[in-house]
C-alpha cells in the first residue's frame, strides 16, 4: 500500500504585500467625478488609499450599509460614501474650478509643489 502524500496548496502562503503608489490627490482636495454614475459631482477628498489605489469623496458614491442594534448603538440603515478609483476624478483648478491635470515642480528648497496644467497656478497642499 502507498503512503499518503499530501499535496502542496497551489497558493503562496505568504501574500505579496500590496505596493503604495504615489497619488496626485491628497486629502482635503476638492475633485470633479469624470466617470461613473456619480460623473460631474464635485466634493472634497476625505479619505486617500494608496494602496487600493482609490479615494473617498464627500457625497459621492453613496452606500447603505443596514447595520444590527448593540447595547452600544442603536441600528438601522447607514449612509456612507465608498471609495472610487483614483484616475475616475479630477483635480479642480484653483483658478477656473474647471477639472485639470497636474504637474510637479521642485522649488530651488527641495519641495515639491504642484501646479495645474491649464493655468499654471500652484495647487497647495491641504494636510
């Protein structure tokens, strides 16, 4: 009789770990939904996930969530917004409030600033 060879798992036992990639949105920003069921609405950036490669915006994209009553909390149907995907929005310019795209700039200190493409305006940060 042969013996009993287990097999090995076709799955790797250690997951890789998900890259942070670098955003050109931050939180705080204001941002124009270009695509989705939520395109043209405008709202702040509350929340950045790099590493899902996604934002939360203020107002859009808005889940119901029903959630059970505990002795802490009372229950019932909770609306929050979802996050969506990092290039299904776009900056606002500071100048036209029209959407844009960014570039950075190193000033002569080593900082890095942002600056709109339709205006040139700098974009400051909102940390």
């Amino acid at each position: 009789m042969k013996p009993l060879v287990y097999k090995k798992s076709r799955r790797s036992r250690t997951e890789a770990i998900a890259r942070a990639f670098k955003t050109h949105i931050t939180k705080g920003d204001k941002v124009r939904v270009i695509r989705g069921d939520s395109k043209g609405k405008e709202g702040a950036v509350l929340k950045v996930l790099p590493r899902k490669n996604r934002v939360v915006v203020d107002g859009v994209n808005i889940i119901k969530k029903h959630k059970r009553a505990t002795p802490q909390a009372e229950g019932g149907i909770i609306e929050y917004p979802a996050p969506i995907h990092l290039s299904n929005v776009m900056l606002l310019d500071p100048k036209s409030g029209e959407p844009t795209r960014i570039r950075r700039r190193v000033n002569k200190d080593g900082s890095m600033e942002r600056l709109a493409v339709k205006s040139g305006q700098p974009i400051p940060r909102t940390r």
